[in-house]
C-alpha cells in the first residue's frame, strides 16, 4: 500500500460508515415507564442522596468507577508535534478504543483548549470527579512534568502520563529481559538513553527504581550529554547530571550495554554501534524511523539483542502492553493514585509473562510457527489474552500493599501469577 493509499484509507476508516470509533452505550434495561421511572425523575434521587451522604457511594451506583478520562492539550501528537488540541482527538479516541477493547475500560476523550498549564490543570481538576482515573496523553515537555505532579497532589483518583510512564514500564520490562539473556545485570549495566523528553526521564527514573546506579546513566539531549558542567539545565534534566568526560552520543555509546533511543530516526551510526560494549541492547523506538534500523544494526553486530516501536520488527515496545492493564487493576481497588510499586509490579508482571510458553492463539494471530523467550521475544505481544491475567492482579495486589487501595483485592482476581517484589 503506498503512503496516499494509506492515508485515504485511514480518512475512510474514521469517516465511515459513522465519523469517529467511540460510542456511548446504555448499560440497563430502558423500555418501559418503570424503568424510565428509576433510571432518571424520581428514582435517580435516590442514589443523589446517598453520594451526597457518602461520596464513595459513586462508585457503586454510577460509572465514575470504570471511566478513565484521556485528555490531551495537543501539544505533542504522536510524531506530529504541536497540532492543538481539537486536532489530538483522533488520538485520543485511538487510545480509548484500546482501553475497552484490551481490559473494557470505558472512556471520555477530553481536549482541552489551554493557554497554559496552570489553566489545563485548573480545568482538569474540576472536571475530576466524573472519573476514577485520569490519563494524560500527547502533552509536551517540561509541562507534562508540572501538570501531572499537580494533579497528582491535588486529585484524589489515579492520574497517569502514558507518554512517560506507561512507555517506561514497557522498557523497563523488556529491558530487564534483555539484560538476563546477555547475561548482564541492571546494577552494573552502562546505559545511554538518547532523548530528554517525558519517555527519557521517565524511563530513566524508572530503571534507578529497579536498580540501575546513577553514575552509570548518561542521559543525552539535542546539544549532547547532560553533564555537571552544563548551564541552564531545567530541573528534571539536572537531576540526570554527572561528572563525565562524555560529550557527544558517540562518546557516551562507547562501551555502553545498552542504548535507549526515544528521539528521532537515523541518529545512530553503524559506527557508534561498533564502540558498544560485548553483547549489547539496543532499544531503537523512535517511531516509525528508528534511530538506527534494526538490517543494519545487526549486520554490525551480530551479538546484540534490539527492540523497536514498529510492529514489523521483532520486540515491539508498545504502550498498550501497560495502560489499559494499569488501569485495570488500580480502578478494581479504587486505588487513589498509581504509584511507583505499581509501576514496578507491572514492569514484573510482563517480565514474567514473557518467559511463560507462548499459546497457539498467539502464534496464529501473529502468523508464528514458534515464539519463545529469547532475543527476538523479550517482551508479550499486544494481542496475548494472558495480559489480562498477569497485569491487573499485580497492580491491585501492590495498590494494596502500598496503602492507595479503597477497596480490597477483588475476590474475582487470581492471585498474582508473578511475587512483584522480587527484586530485579
């Protein structure tokens, strides 16, 4: 299919037979007076009355407790940069469509028309208390970083930025995989993470969490490696700073394990890959032109295990291996915030389902003979029905543990098919 067919195909997708891919769905019985009666005046005063008594009350008589709002203010469209907010939904609704259909997750697509981010938050918050978690997505850095501590302080649901976190657990999970088949560890790992944007440092964060030592992560940006001698670093980048002789993404790939591009395409050379150190990782995930194509990394080096964004490469690192799983399991706990022990039970819980033997089902759907734990499959796919069992039951079970939870572990959950504690 060429690029014009493609992208007419995809006007028509959205365009036909109805504009849009969401829809809202009456979920009870609506045909007679009666039941008119209790669905609006007078029966709806009587569930009013009680979450005006008990607020919690809203979880068991309205949606409020499967509804997760994703919210955008357009500033950072997929690859397409600042597009404004209107121009986000289709975005938007993507993501939504995948919420219901991976862990049946219901969803309002919100875009939010904001001058700046005291003015997203102020409107985010006060439309709050329609959900039970709310997801930002497509929001430029640094101001991802300030709006989402904001409404993490200030709401009392889960707030969640799938641009930073939701792709550092997929990291995070695969990496760790990566690291055990070259027989190499996280607490002695050289890493290089190309890219200082909401992924970078969340990524970055995220592995510091499971072990990896500061002095060993050289954090690179468009000027070159964040190091102690740099002026006028905002704070997040500053956090990253160390004393290096290192100035260039060429002098840092020198002897690193592991490279970690979440940037642009073409940015490593066949070169730089060559100065790696023995059995190399190299996540490329810059989409959909990686930093360097996976032909040519592994006609330089043989040795190394490679992980994408694209689906038609091999160990694919996609976010929706992560949010709709998250959510899952922090809204069946009425859990108040998604934390880092969450984040971390979910980086377990996929590490673990990618060892497990991979059933037929899955093989099928991707059009496999054979798919095994090993260099081309470090993590699951998008399309294994097991997700649902390994990542929600994780989550609730540290929501629990941590303090966060409402609600107790459902009674209806498996018990955790991974110890999310174990260390990594």
């Amino acid at each position: 299919m060429t690029e014009d067919e493609l992208t007419q195909a995809a006007l028509d997708y959205h365009a036909k037979p109805k504009p849009g891919k969401l829809a809202i769905a009456v979920t009870k019985p609506f045909t007679t007076y009666s039941e008119l009666s209790l669905a609006y005046s007078p029966g709806v005063a009587a569930p009013v009355r009680a979450i005006a008594a008990n607020p919690d009350d809203a979880f068991r008589y309205t949606s409020k407790g499967n509804l997760v709002a994703v919210i955008t203010d357009g500033t950072a469209v997929l690859g397409l940069g600042n597009t404004g907010a209107l121009a986000g939904k289709p975005v938007m609704e993507g993501k939504a469509v995948l919420f219901k259909k991976f862990a049946d997750v219901d969803v309002f697509d919100i875009e939010v028309d904001a001058e700046n981010p005291q003015d997203f938050i102020d409107t985010v918050t006060r439309i709050a208390p329609t959900f039970g978690g709310i997801n930002l997505e497509d929001i430029a850095a640094p101001h991802c970083f300030e709006i989402e501590r904001a409404l993490v302080e200030r709401l009392d649901i889960p707030v969640f930025h799938d641009d930073q976190h939701g792709t550092a657990i997929i990291v995070a999970a695969g990496l760790l995989n990566a690291l055990e088949l070259q027989d190499k560890r996280i607490e002695s790992a050289r890493i290089v993470c190309l890219g200082a944007g909401a992924a970078g440092i969340a990524s970055m964060n995220l592995l510091l969490a499971l072990g990896a030592r500061r002095e060993n992560l050289l954090l690179v940006d468009r000027r070159g490696v964040i190091h102690r001698e740099r002026e006028n670093l905002d704070p997040t980048k500053a956090a990253f700073a160390i004393e290096t002789p290192c100035r260039t993404l060429a002098d840092a790939l020198a002897e690193s394990d592991v490279f970690i591009g979440v940037s642009g395409p073409n940015l490593v050379t066949a070169e730089m890959l060559k100065t790696m150190a023995p059995r190399p990782v190299v996540f490329a995930l810059s989409n959909p032109d990686p930093e360097i194509r996976p032909e040519v990394a592994l006609r330089v080096r043989s040795d190394l295990i490679m992980a994408t964004g694209r689906s038609d490469y091999p160990n694919q690192v996609n976010n929706v291996l992560g949010f709709p799983y998250l959510f899952r399991g922090a809204l069946d706990v009425r859990a108040k915030r998604i934390n880092r022990e969450m984040h971390i039970a979910a980086v377990q819980a996929l590490r673990a389902l990618a060892h497990e033997p991979v059933p037929s089902e899955v093989l099928n759907a991707y059009g496999k003979s054979d798919l095994a734990f090993g260099p081309g499959y470090i993590i699951p796919t998008p399309l294994d029905p097991r997700l649902i069992d390994y990542v929600p039951p994780a989550v609730a079970k540290a929501a629990v543990d941590s303090g966060v939870a409402r609600a107790a572990y459902p009674a209806h959950y498996p018990q955790p098919p991974v110890d999310i504690h174990t260390p990594a």
